[in-house]
C-alpha cells in the first residue's frame, strides 16, 4: 500500500540536529489543529509521504532490526495517520 500527503495538508519536516529526533510538523488547512510527530513517528510519515510501498521494511532497515519486528505497530500507526486526515491511501 502506498500513501501520499493530503491536498490540504501544510507540513515541515526539520532533520535530526545536535542528538535530536527528526520532527514533522503537520496542520491539516485551513483550520485544522497542529500535530507534532517526532523520532520514529516522524520517520514512519516521511517514508509513507513519500510513496514507499513497504513502509515497515524501509523502517527495519534505517533502524537495523528485522522487519517483522516493526510491521504490526508500524501499519497501525499508518491507519491511525490515514484515520487523522494526516495520510491518505493512493489508489
């Protein structure tokens, strides 16, 4: 399953600096409330924003654990994210 960001979604991501976690910041518009996903959350929205097939396998792999360590938590996070409006599911 591939994801892509949503129409109306603004979004920063600020990179890993002096120790700290990678960070995206999400505001669905023009109203919607701000989310801040950080470490390993933010990693999981960047892969899928950008169209990764295998989410969870990409994960294991910058993170250097097995995938099926990851797969379960990770598709669930991608459910809730596609849930929030801050995901959606390309068809």
């Amino acid at each position: 399953m591939t994801h892509h960001i949503p129409h109306r979604l603004g979004h920063v991501t600020l990179p890993p600096e002096n120790g700290r976690p990678v960070v995206v910041y999400l505001m669905p518009l023009p109203d919607g409330d701000p989310v801040g996903l950080h470490g390993t959350a933010a990693l999981i929205w960047s892969i899928a924003a950008e169209g990764e097939p295998d989410v969870p396998a990409a994960l294991a792999e910058l993170l250097a654990v097995p995938a099926d360590t990851v797969r379960g938590d990770v598709e669930r996070f991608l459910t809730d994210l596609v849930a929030q409006g801050l995901l959606e599911e390309a068809r």
